[in-house]
C-alpha cells in the first residue's frame, strides 16, 4: 500500500532549491526512509541510482583513492551495470551511509561537483561513531561540514494516518477551520475523529504498521508487526550500543512504558535498577536519545525565551518515538481498553502524555516542561507565536489548576487543554480534543 508522506514534499522542495547540497535524512529505524527515497527517485528523475553499503559492502572500494567526483563517477559505471548519469535528471542514493567513512567524506567533492543530487541515509545516524558499537562503522577522515543538509524523518503524523485512511483533504480542512476559529466541531464528527485518534494511538505510525492496518483493519495483525519492530529495536541496541552498554541501554528502555504508566515527574534511575544513579545510566540514556528511539523532555527553571536555556539537563522524561509501540508493550487488555475508551489511572494519563510529546515532536517542537513545585505541573511548553506556550494534557477533561497559575504568572500568548471533548475558549485558555494536535 503506498502511504502519502509530509516528507516527500520536503523532498522536493530540496530538489528544487537552488545552492542544493547532498541531503542527509535520519529517523529511527522502519520510519520508511529508505522506501520513500526509492519512490521520490524513482518518480522525480530520470535515472535513480541506489547503492546500499551493507548489501554491496564490495562498493566500498569505488571510494578507496582519489576522491574527486570524475574518479567516483567513473569507478561507479566500471562498477554497476546498467546505470545511467544525465546530469540535472540523477539521483544518487547512498544508503547505510555509517558503513562507508570515504563515501561520506566524498560528499564534499560531490556537491562541489553538483552535476548530480545525492541523497543519504543509514542505520542510528544521530549516533557518534565513538557512540557506535557496530564493528562496521567507519568513521569518515573528514566530515564535510557545510556540505550536507540534514532532514529528520519521523512515523506517521495523525493527519497522515488519515490520509492512508481515505479520508479527504476536505474534511480535514474543516477541521481546521473549527481549529482556527476555535468553533465546536459537529459531536457527531467530534466523537468520530476522537475514535480515530484512539485507533492512531494503538495503531502508531510506522509505515508497515499502518500499511497492514489500512489494508485489514486487522489489531492482531497491527501488533504482530510492532512485536518484530520492537525485536528490531532491541537487535539494533546488542548491534550498535558499546560493551557493557549494551544491557544498560536495553535495562533504560525497557524502563520507560513503567514509567509512564506511573506518571512520574521525571526520569528516575531507580526504575532501571534499585539504588542506581545518573553516574551508571547517563550515557545509556544518551544512546536512546542519539539514536532517536525516544524523544527527551527537560524541566525548566523559568519559562522565557529561549527555553534551551532555562532547560535543567539533569531533570527529564523519556517518550518513546512512537505510541503504537508503547501500547505494543503495555499489552492485548491495555489496547482494548485505549480502543473502548475504558482506560483508567495513571498509565491512561503516560499514554496520552506520550502521543501528544510524539505529535508536537512531529511538528517540529523541542519538548520542554515546567513543574514549579511539588503541586504543580504542566506537561508541556513550546515556542510559538513569539513567545512560551503552555500545552497541558488531560485524559478525560478535568480542572486545569497549573494551567491557570501558569496564564496568571506569566502571560502566555496563548495556552492549551487537550483533552476527551471539544473545542472551547475562555480568554486565552483554549481547549482542543486531543486530535487537533495535528493543527498545534
């Protein structure tokens, strides 16, 4: 099933930008980079050429020597039958780019060349190669800085997952016209699009996932797949963390869905292992983040411009990069209920906390928030409208006692309540149902 993806426009506009420079895409594993650059090349140009480092380790050797793009050029016809270079109309794709130190070196003098677009990809690339545990990644002699432009992909976004769905464009833009206007959307289109948002949040976004779920409907399927992905993950964490690193990774991870199911206020290390501290687990929790399996949230000390600088780095929630996985995890009665909307207690409220950090991340926000005492907290705050907007989450939709102080303090642009209804306004406080995310 071909899924429509924010990512391909992206792609071309890349394409069509002048001062073009190779183009980077990283993303956690199975987020479909790899498949969507095979489509964009193979739809937008007349030749698209692929050469995967792992599958074709051989290749390697067309980047020992000379690295000038006349030699590389060369040295791929002697190399790949069939290829075809029309300059302006090729594309080039080097995938699992980490296992070939000359090939990301060589970009440099590519994209001084620029007869050809480039693309790139691979396995974990927000690692450091000294972070890296695979015995196959080469670490290039020079990294060409200001010569790549870097691209994040990420798993279906909800208005994504509607579209693979068949639901128009149309009536998405109604929608967003009740956004805008902050107008009550009809109950009956309300509640339908709230039980879509339950199916997303059980379903996720990875690409093969929602594939299998669109074509079948089918939640046994829907969690056979998340099941192998979440092996994957673990594979990739034996394959790519370093030595001792490797249980402690795999221990942090395995930590986080106990976590937000307790709500804790931030990360503790005493769920990963009783009596353990940030001196044993710090950098195992770098690792998750690096390699974008999980997506950070640091508290902060006041809440202004720039909120990077306010951020307390040793105070944090962990949010894994999607929430159909986390449900994969929590398990059959847990995904029933999320579906039936009986969910009770404290995991309800890490779940939903978890889809709308994983939307905002989507976004394009950093995660940030603010918990000014042992009372108080707001789950979220943004940058946006030229100021900090609070983002408080609610599984049901009950008082907003933090969101209050917070309008009252500090005089947020605009601030919202997510929660199961929708949309209402009193003064600045807008309250949204939980889909509108995809708006924020």
């Amino acid at each position: 099933m071909m899924l429509k993806r924010k990512t391909y426009q992206k792609l071309l506009e890349w394409k069509n930008s002048s001062n073009k420079k190779c183009l980077m895409i990283k993303g956690a594993r199975q987020v479909g980079k790899t498949y969507l650059i095979r489509e964009f090349g193979n739809n937008e140009y007349d030749s698209f050429i692929e050469i995967n480092f792992i599958v074709h380790n051989e290749l390697k050797s067309i980047f020992s020597g000379d690295l000038s793009a006349d030699y590389i050029y060369k040295r791929m016809s002697a190399s790949i039958p069939n290829i075809r270079f029309i300059p302006g109309k090729t594309l080039i794709f080097f995938d699992e780019i980490q296992n070939c130190g000359n090939a990301r070196t060589s970009l440099k003098f590519l994209t001084e060349d620029g007869r050809f677009d480039i693309v790139t990809s691979g396995s974990l690339l927000g690692l450091t190669y000294a972070e890296n545990g695979d015995n196959e990644a080469e670490e290039p002699e020079s990294v060409p800085t200001g010569y790549e432009d870097f691209l994040t992909m990420y798993p279906l976004d909800f208005e994504e997952f509607l579209w693979a769905e068949k639901y128009s464009a149309e009536s998405i833009a109604d929608l967003k016209k009740c956004f805008d206007g902050v107008e009550k959307v009809d109950p009956i289109i309300n509640s339908k699009f709230e039980e879509l948002f339950r199916e997303y949040i059980v379903v996720g976004g990875m690409p093969e996932v929602v594939a299998h779920y669109c074509a079948t409907h089918d939640f046994n399927g829907v969690l056979a797949i998340q099941e192998r992905i979440l092996e994957d993950y673990r594979f990739d964490i034996s394959k790519h963390a370093k030595g001792t690193e490797k249980q402690k990774v795999r221990s942090c991870y395995d930590a986080i869905p106990k976590q937000l199911a307790k709500e804790l206020k931030k990360f503790q290390y005493s769920t990963v292992e009783k009596g353990s501290t940030s001196k044993k687990y710090a950098n195992s929790v770098q690792w998750l983040i690096d390699s974008a399996t999980v997506n950070p949230c640091y508290n902060i000390t006041e809440a202004y411009l720039p909120l990077l600088a306010n951020a307390i780095d040793t105070q944090f929630k962990l949010y894994v990069n999607d929430t159909g996985l986390l449900c994969a995890i929590y398990g059959f009665e847990t995904r029933r209920a999320i579906l039936e909307n009986t969910i009770k207690g404290n995991a309800k409220g890490g779940i939903y906390e978890n889809i709308i950090a994983e939307s905002l991340v989507k976004n394009g926000y950093r995660l940030y928030y603010y918990k000014p005492d042992d009372d108080h907290e707001l789950e979220f705050l943004i940058e946006k409208d030229g100021g900090v907007v609070p983002v408080e989450v609610k599984a049901g939709n009950t008082s907003t006692t933090s969101l209050n102080n917070f309008i009252a303090d500090y005089n947020p642009p605009i601030a919202y309540k997510f929660v199961n209804g929708n949309l209402g306004r009193v003064d600045k406080k807008i309250t949204l149902p939980h889909y509108m995310v995809m708006f924020v």
